[in-house]
C-alpha cells in the first residue's frame, strides 16, 4: 500500500470489523442500497466515463459503476484489504474486465493528474484525516468537465425513527468503534459546502435524500445483525451477558414496528452532494 496519512482509519478497517464487512457484504450493503439509485443519477455516469470510487470497501458501487460505464472504467479505493479481496471476487465472479481495485488512502494515493470523468462516493469520504486536503487531492484527479458525487449521513435525532428503534441500546453507545471515527464528521451542509469550497471545487449542491434501510429479515434477523455491527460489539464489550440480552429483547421488540413483507425497512436520511471541479 502507497503512502498513508489516515493511520488510525488503515489500522481499524483492516482489523475486526473491516472482516466483518468483507464476510457480510450483503448485509451493509442492504443498508445503503436504496440510496444507489440518487446518488447514480446524481453522478450522472456516461458510458465512456472514467470513475473512482472512493471508500468503496466491498466493491458494489464500483461495480455498478463499471456497468454503467461500460466503455470506460472503474477504480475503487479502499484502505481495506479483506474487503478489497473480496470485491475482487465479486467482481470476478460478475465478469466484469473494466474495474479495478487498488489498497491505499485516497487523501494521498498518486491518481492520475484529471485522470477521472467522475469521482463517487458512498460515504468513504466521512473517514478522511484532513477533508479540504482529501478533497483538493480528489479534485486534481478530475478533469476539467468532471463531477464529484457523494453521500453522507444526516445527524441524528431523538425523532429519528432510528434512533427510536434501537433507544434500548443508545445509553451504552457511550465510545465510537475504531471505524466509527470520523462518521459525524460531514453531517452539517454549512460544513461540506465550506470544506469543499475550500478544496477548490464550484458549484456545490446538497440534496436530502429519504429512502428505507433494510436490517434483515425480520425483527430476530435485524436484531442479530445489529449486536454483530462494531459500534455495538465495540461498546458491549465488557456489558454482562444478562444485561445485553435484555438490551437485544428490547431491541428486538422495537423492531417489529419496521417489520413489512421485504423485511425490517427503517426509514433513513442522508445527503447527496454534487460539486465541480473549477479548473480553468
């Protein structure tokens, strides 16, 4: 792997629950996968276009990338190796020849200089060490006529139907697991349009985007999945066993209230945002 500036972000993400991505990728990719369709269309890939895919961990993104640009290609970049292995894999075993996968951190790695028609992101850009500087590197590696897309979480909130599903299990999230770090950090329009501004790019646009995130099965499937995620696996580490399984009880209970015939669906929120590179 190239040169590195987000230390703690490699360290985490190729440990415990960098694996557990990599061996579930179906299950987070369930979470997020709603959301493709607008933030595609917001991307806007052509079939001669030239993308990468920042953060792409398991590779799903990339790779619909890479059909959407079928006469062009796809990069994702991860500082995963597990899940890198495994979007190889997939990739593979889906016959496609125009993507590729490279380990390295993307505030730093040596992209082409506007190399890219376009540079997307499904919420890998939340992680960086250093955002403006992240994203001037990411906006050299555009062309002139070329477009950043990305997706960030919306804050958080009591109302959150979210929040109001797993309440049981939020007074024991009192630390943020090692991947977790850096996930609050793009929640505030105020804050993306300045940092990008900062970066160098133009034309910023910030769109709320509703969609359903689906968590399992049903409410005993979504529950299981949730106890398996860092942030409560992290945070229950040293809960007695009594203790979390009333937690999961209660959780699971909650759950039930997103229960429909294509499984648990809680309604989520996040931003897509658009913005161009500027050069002359």
């Amino acid at each position: 792997m190239n040169s590195i500036a987000n230390h703690q972000q490699a360290e985490a993400w190729n440990d415990w629950e960098g694996i557990h991505w990599a061996e579930h990728p179906e299950r987070y990719n369930a979470m997020l996968d709603a959301f493709n369709a607008p933030l595609f269309a917001a991307a806007g890939i052509a079939a001669h276009d030239r993308v990468l895919d920042v953060g792409c961990g398991t590779g799903q993104t990339t790779r619909l990338a890479a059909q959407q640009a079928r006469d062009g290609s796809a990069v994702g970049i991860d500082l995963s190796a597990p899940m890198l292995d495994r979007a190889r894999r997939d990739a593979a075993a889906e016959g496609l020849h125009n993507v590729t996968f490279e380990q390295g951190d993307a505030q730093v790695h040596p992209f082409p200089d506007r190399g890219f028609d376009v540079v997307l992101s499904r919420g890998g850009v939340m992680f960086f060490a250093d955002h403006v500087a992240a994203f001037a590197h990411l906006r050299q590696a555009l062309a002139p006529t070329g477009r950043l897309a990305f997706l960030g979480p919306q804050p958080g909130g009591p109302d959150r139907p979210y929040t109001r599903a797993t309440a049981a299990l939020s007074p024991f999230l009192r630390e943020t697991s090692p991947t977790a770090r850096g996930m609050g950090s793009l929640l505030d329009p105020a804050r993306i349009r300045q940092v990008l501004a900062a970066a160098g790019f133009v034309d910023v646009d910030v769109v709320p985007v509703e969609a359903p995130m689906t968590f399992g099965a049903d409410a005993d499937d979504a529950v299981d999945f949730l106890f398996a995620m860092g942030p409560t696996r992290y945070n229950l580490r040293d809960v007695d066993p009594a203790t979390v399984a009333g937690i999961r009880a209660d959780v699971r209970d909650a759950l039930t209230e997103f229960e429909t015939a294509d499984g648990v669906r809680i309604p989520g929120s996040v931003w897509i945002v658009t913005a161009s590179p500027g050069h002359a």
